[in-house]
C-alpha cells in the first residue's frame, strides 16, 4: 500500500509537471499573438493619425484656396466698381457751376471765341451752359457751333493769338477756373500751332461771325 501510494504521487507530480508546462506553452503562444495583435493595432492607428493628418491639411489648403479665392473676388469686385464708377462720369454730362467760376473769371473779362461740334448734344449743351456762365461773368463770347477742319479734340483747348500779357492772364484764369470744376482743360496754348493728346494736330480752324477774332478761342472736344 506505501508503494502504490508513493507511486501515485510520482505520477500525479509528472502529471502537474506535464500540464503546467503544456500550460505555459499555450500562455506563450497567446501573449506572442497579443504582443502581434498590439503591434498591427499601433501600426492601423499610426496610418489612421497620418491619414486624419493628411486630411486635415486638405481641408486647411481648400479653405486657404478658398479664402484667397474669395479675396482675388472680393478684388474683382472693387475693381468692377471702380470701372463702374468711372464709366458713369464718363457717360454723365458735363457740369458747369458758374458760381464757382464767375469770381475768378469776372476780373479778366474780354472778347472770346467758344468753338464746339454743334451736331453732338453732349458738347453743345456744356458749350451752351459755358456761353451762359462767360456772359454773366462780363466776357464778350462768340460762339460758333460748328466742326473744326483738321480738329480732334478731348476736354477743352484755350488758346490766345498773339503775344499780350494780359491776354495770357485772361486765358490762365479761364483754363484754371474751368479745371477747378473737374474738367479736363489744355492750355492755353498759341492758336493752331499745339499737338495735343499724343500728337493729333490742332488745326487753327476760322471762327465766322466776325470781322476779326477774339484773342482768345475756347474750343470743346469729348469728355
């Protein structure tokens, strides 16, 4: 009875032995795969954090894309505007307020030739409110709507013939008291003889109606 009982704890012994260390097999083999499976779920996270980051910086490039194109529009936009703007004064008549322009014309007044192109509305009414506004100021206006041979004119030409000094005066206040209002004004300058506006040729054009003309000639072209 010893024997077989020493014998039965030598075998229940091997047999512990044999399953702890089966046992310890299989505790291996899980960790390794555990150790695997953590390994494939840090790498699947590292891709996932690069590709939320290279999809973050897509969304920030579209929105820089976005806020630069909303600025070259908001730019356009101005630009536009400012195009607008000035078409619209281009098409708008000219304006004349002759109580700006009478107290600085008034103590030059004198004999004038006012020249324009009596076929064109725009011109002849601005010429006709500028006849009006050199009358109440004490100048003696000649006006004589009609197109000048050899005449290609932008804004407004003053010239004088001759050489008198206070001629010259006259045609300097004229020409200032017109730019003042915001108009385009060449001169003054010697009659017939001045290239203006990149060389086109100011024909001396006659002025009829009178036996002699005035030393000064005023002469309006486009806007």
């Amino acid at each position: 009875m010893a024997i077989s009982g020493v014998v039965g704890e030598w075998i229940a012994d091997i047999v512990d032995f044999m399953l702890s260390e089966h046992l310890e097999t299989i505790s291996d083999k899980e960790l390794a795969k555990v150790t695997l499976d953590t390994q494939h779920l840090a790498t699947e996270e590292a891709e996932a954090r690069r590709a939320i980051t290279a999809a973050n910086e897509q969304v920030a490039s579209a929105q820089r894309d976005a806020a630069n194109a909303n600025a070259r529009a908001k730019e356009a936009e101005s630009h536009t505007a400012e195009v607008e703007l000035e078409l619209a004064k281009y098409k708008a008549p000219r304006m004349l307020n002759c109580e700006h322009v009478k107290p600085l014309i008034a103590p030059f007044a004198g004999r004038i030739d006012v020249v324009t192109d009596a076929s064109n509305p725009e011109f002849l009414n601005f010429t006709n409110a500028l006849l009006n506004c050199l009358g109440q100021s004490g100048w003696d206006p000649n006006p004589n709507n009609s197109k000048e041979v050899q005449r290609s004119l932008s804004g407004i030409l003053v010239e004088v013939v001759g050489n008198d000094p206070q001629v010259l005066k006259a045609a300097n206040a004229l020409g200032s008291a017109l730019k003042l209002e915001g108009l385009e004004v060449h001169g003054p300058v010697p009659a017939g003889v001045s290239p203006i506006n990149g060389g086109a040729f100011m024909g001396a054009g006659p002025v009829s109606g009178r036996a002699n003309n005035a030393p000064i000639k005023l002469s309006v072209g486009t806007k």
